[in-house]
C-alpha cells in the first residue's frame, strides 16, 4: 500500500499593511456578512496592482482575511486569465487579437510590439520592464487596435507610430525611476 | 501609474458622440463630460424613478403597473438572448419573504461588442435608474452591477456615478422618502469570458470560478447566495427609464412589433466608421452600414457576423436583405445577439477568420462539460490545420460532426456558441475550406 509521502505545508501569510486591510474592508461591505468571499476578486486584483502579482503567501492572506479556504482563493487565481501567477514586467502589455480586432491590425500591434521589444508572445524583456501578451476580447472592438496596460488603463486606436511612442514614454518614465 | 498615457485613451467621440444615431434614447445628448448626476438629470434623469414613487405628487405606480409597462414596451433582453423583459420581471416571487436580488449584466466580452462600455462611461446614471426602478417592480432590495474586469476605468466612473446617486438620496434606504429601498453596488471580473453567462456571472459574484450551473433551478427561484435573483444586461436596464416617462406603446412604436425600441449596435472590423449607433429597431442593415461609413476602402461587402463572435455568419446577399432585428435576423439563420456586427470585406478568408474565433472558444471553455472541453480544442485544432495546408479530405464533415456533437449537449450556451460560427462558416462558405484542404492555399491569400 502506497503511503502519503507529500508534506502538506501551510503557506507563509503576508502581513497586510494597514492601507491594504482598508482597501479590502470597502470590498467586503458590499456583501452580506457571511458572503465575505465574495470579495476574493477584488482583493486579489488589489494585491496584484499593489505587488505586481498574486503570491501563494498573498493568496493565504487574502484567505486569512476573508475566512475561506487558501486553495479555494487559489482556484480563483488560476481560473481569471488576468491574475499574474508569476512576476510581470514593470508595464503588462496585452493586445487583443479575437476576430473583430485581427479585422483593424490587433495582430499586427502585438507583432509590432513582440518585434520592438524582442520578445515572443507571451514573454517579459531581459531588463524586467515589459511583459507582452496577446488576450482575448477587452470589450473595446471598435476602437482597434486595442490593449490594456497593467490591467487597469485600455489604450485605443493603437497604430504602431502611437505604440512606438507609448514605449519611448514607458523606457523614459523608468529611467526617471532608476 | 505616474506616467500619464492619456493621449492614448479613447474620447468616445468616433463611437458614441457623433451624429448617426437615429432616434437615440440612451446615448442622446451625450458628450464625454457630462455623465455627473446633475447632467443626467438636466436630460430629464430620474424623472421615471420619481413617477413611479409618487414622490412630485402624483399617484405611485404599483410594482405591477410597472411590469405592464415593460411588457408592453416589446423590451427584449439586450445581451444576446432576447427574452422578454417584463416576462423575465413577472417570474419574480415577489412575495419571497427572504432577501432578492438584482444583477446587471456589464461583463460584456462578446468579441465585437463595445456598447456596454460606452453606456456606463458616458451615461451611467441610466443604468443605475433603471435598476432602481426594477428593483422597486420585484421588490428588491440589494443589487449588483457585474463590470467586465478589462474595462477597469469604467468600474471606476460607475463607482463615482453610484456615490452620486447616493449622496442625493436615489440609492440606499427609504429613497426619496419612499418606502422604496435599494442598495447598488458595483462588482468587476478578472478576464472570463464565461462570466457573461449568468449563472456563471453568479458563481463569480460568490466569490468562486466562473462554472456555470444546471438550470433549472432558474435564477429566479435559486440565483445569488441561493436566493430569487433577476439578471439583466445593461442596456436592458438602461432602456427602461424612458419606457416609464413615455410608455411601453410609446417605445413599442419606436421599432416594430415583438421588436420594441431603440438598439445599439457595434459596428466592428472592415467598415470606415467603426462605432456604436443607436436606431430603431427593424432598420435596414445597409442604412446601418451607411450610418457606419459602408465598408472600408469602398471595397465590397463579403460577410457579416450580424450579433457578435457566437452568430452564424452571413453572406452579404443574404445580410443586405435583413433588418436589424431579432425576427428579421433569426429568419435568415442567424441571431441578432448582442448586437455586435462583424464586418468582413472580400479580401477575408473565412478560414483564417474561424481559426481565430475557435482559438477563443478553446481557450474561454470553463472546462466543465466534456462536449465543450474536448470538442472546442478539436474544432480549433481542425480549423488551424485546414487553415496551414494540413487538412485532410474528411476534416469538413468530421468538423461538421464535432460542431452537431457539441450543440445542445453542455450545461450552458457557450458549448453552442463555439459550435454555430462553425455551422455558419461552413454552410455558407464550405467552398473555401474544401479549396483548403485540396489546394492547401488560401483563395485570398493577401489577408494578413
């Protein structure tokens, strides 16, 4: 009889700092006091625009937080295409190429893109500053081309003159940071 | 983000502020700037709201009054389904001792479809009226509005817009001073596109994967938390503020009969203008593809996907002689769904064109039922190798056979909407797929 070699380890919990905690507490009150899980999707798009990405340990502290299992934020994490299972570049770039998109040079942008950054579809520069992805419909089709930067601003009518400057704009804005 | 980018940021101005619309009603009079409370309101806003609680000194109207409006308004859901409105409001228990609820349905991530987004940006009291006035039609009292997680800066304005409304009064408890009581509050996905199943939609809201649930029970009888819920599309809720300041025969006469109203539609891929625009119900489509510029570069018209990705495709012969209603489209083999038209010139290659769709499906199946699992990876994988000269002689009926196999046979639609483009594409252009797989080149290779 096989015996259960596998060592179930409770994940390491994240301390949420006190901004995030507050952040979380506006999510949670829009639901019925037993329904706390509820606000799983937006603590965990909080967690990622805050750290760039959905940790285990942060999983378990989102877990922690709103009384429900860890693997069960987990199922959450792996089911939405938008949650970053691992770290991104500093800008997330995802260009929609469904069919409505592909009609206005959607695949042309991300090709473009993939070409002036040297990378496949999919992959994040050497230097850590950009992830490029294409993705399915952002609900934006007529004014293709169209992406989303960091999951949270959608750029428009993207011609590759404008993705051109977007990235000159980008490089300039990291550079100030170093 | 420190870095400004707002020079890349859309205006509205070629989808929603132009002057093609015809007869608007939810996109009137809107510029950009003027989506705050006291605009909305200036545009005559609330005003439906007001009437039917009796709250200017007039008679309120009884929940049931209400729902004879919108049934005699021909409203129609305007998410893709189509079902009676006021029907759909009747189903409600309303003497349900326990809490209801009310869900708008903004997860709008039909590809083509980009309606939702303008109407919530620019105009969102409307919608947040018109799920008010629902409300106090099913006597509910908590409702939630479920924003695609793509259009985040949308969710944003709606949050705003919510704060507006309840800091005058026309959210949260005893609303204008009536009896009424209605708590909103806005939700966002993460990148599903299932979620705009609604009971997906609902597991979602609860916090879990977005797999869809075997109806019935109906959401009427089980939905949120287990309880009666009513799930409506955005533009449904935005269409009925003006159905209660003018009435349901008012907003019947507005299209044709069992077609009541205004619609938008998207107008997306090889058209000069594409956009939203807003007309009458039972419009030609050639008026439509006028109002949008006709096809790009004056070339001509090929195909139509005449209600987003999941509506069987269209000749151009064929889509020239409909009207843009649910009756008309649905008689020539389509669907008017969400109202997304997809527009393909001459120089597209349906094959090419299909790959992609059926690369979405594969990749959006939630992975629940084994048809639409198994079956949408396969109807893609079929399509690409017909598409890169690898198709074999029997592919087109064995693609014809996964599609029939598919259809009908998965808990929710999206099994049957990864299956009608393939039934569409090759019952109307099987003629390119069989120039595929026995010359294994494309009849117009120039589409890129």
């Amino acid at each position: 009889m096989m015996t259960d070699t596998v060592t179930h380890q409770t994940p390491p919990v994240a301390p949420l700092s006190e901004a995030t905690q507050a952040r979380f507490a506006r999510e949670v009150a829009k639901y019925p006091k037993d329904q706390a899980q509820s606000a799983v999707m937006a603590c965990l798009s909080i967690v990622q625009q805050e750290q760039g990405w959905v940790s285990t340990e942060a999983e378990a502290a989102i877990a922690a937080y709103l009384g429900m299992p860890a693997m069960a934020v987990h199922e959450v994490t792996t089911f939405y295409n938008m949650y970053n299972q691992q770290p991104v570049g500093k800008f997330k770039l995802n260009v929609c190429t469904n069919l409505p998109c592909q009609l206005r040079n959607g695949q042309g942008a991300l090709e473009h893109l993939c070409k002036s950054l040297n990378v496949e579809d999919g992959g994040t520069t050497a230097d850590g500053l950009f992830t490029v992805a294409k993705c399915e419909c952002l609900g934006a089709c007529a004014d293709a081309p169209v992406m989303l930067v960091n999951d949270r601003q959608m750029l428009s009518y993207m011609s590759n003159d404008k993705l051109d400057e977007m990235l000159a704009l980008m490089r300039a804005e990291a550079g100030k940071a170093a | 983000m420190a870095l400004d980018l707002s020079r890349f940021q859309t205006t509205g101005s070629a989808t929603c502020f132009h002057d093609r619309h015809i007869g608007a009603q939810i996109y009137a009079g809107l510029n950009g700037s003027n989506w705050h409370l006291a605009d909305y309101q200036a545009r005559g806003g609330y005003q439906a709201l007001r009437k039917i609680l009796g709250v200017d000194g007039g008679e309120p109207m009884t929940q049931d009054q209400v729902i004879a409006e919108v049934k005699g308004s021909g409203l129609r859901g305007r998410g893709g389904a189509g079902f009676p409105t006021g029907l759909k409001w009747s189903f409600m228990p309303r003497a349900f001792p326990g809490q209801k609820y009310l869900v708008c349905n903004s997860d709008e991530g039909e590809p083509g479809t980009c309606k939702d987004r303008d109407i919530l940006m620019y105009n969102p009291h409307i919608v947040i009226e018109g799920m008010a006035i629902a409300a106090y039609a099913m006597g509910i009292s908590v409702g939630y509005n479920y924003i695609h997680g793509e259009i985040f800066e949308v969710y944003d304005r709606f949050e705003a817009a919510l704060e507006e409304a309840r800091a005058a009064g026309l959210l949260g408890d005893n609303i204008l001073g009536s009896k009424h009581s209605f708590q909103l509050h806005a939700f966002h996905g993460f990148g599903a596109y299932i979620c705009g199943e609604e009971t997906a939609l609902l597991e979602s809201l609860e916090g879990k994967k977005g797999q869809p649930r075997f109806k019935p029970p109906f959401p009427a009888s089980f939905g949120l938390y287990g309880k009666p819920t009513t799930i409506n599309n955005t533009e449904t809720f935005a269409a009925v503020p003006w159905i209660i300041r003018n009435g349901g025969q008012a907003y019947l006469e507005c299209g044709k009969p069992n077609n009541g109203g205004t619609k938008i539609y998207s107008m997306v891929g090889d058209v000069e203008r594409p956009g939203n625009y807003e007309i009458p119900m039972g419009t030609p489509f050639s008026k439509l593809l006028e109002l949008a510029g006709g096809v790009k570069g004056g070339k001509k018209l090929k195909a139509v996907i005449p209600g987003g990705s999941s509506a069987p495709v269209l000749p151009a012969h064929i889509m020239m002689e409909c009207t843009m209603d649910y009756d008309s489209i649905a008689k020539a083999g389509s669907m008017l769904g969400s109202g997304a038209v997809i527009v393909m010139d001459e120089t597209r290659c349906m094959v090419k064109s299909l790959e992609r769709l059926a690369y979405f499906y594969a990749h959006e199946s939630c992975g629940q039922c084994t048809p639409c699992r198994e079956g949408t990876g396969w109807l893609h994988r079929l399509v690409h190798r017909v598409e890169h000269g690898e198709g074999r002689a029997d592919d087109l009926a064995l693609l014809d056979n996964v599609a029939e196999n598919i259809m009908g046979r998965t808990i929710c639609a999206l099994g049957d909407a990864a299956a009608m483009p393939v039934r569409g594409m090759l019952k109307h252009f099987r003629d390119e797929f069989v120039h595929h797989v026995d010359h294994k080149t494309c009849t117009v290779p120039s589409y890129v």
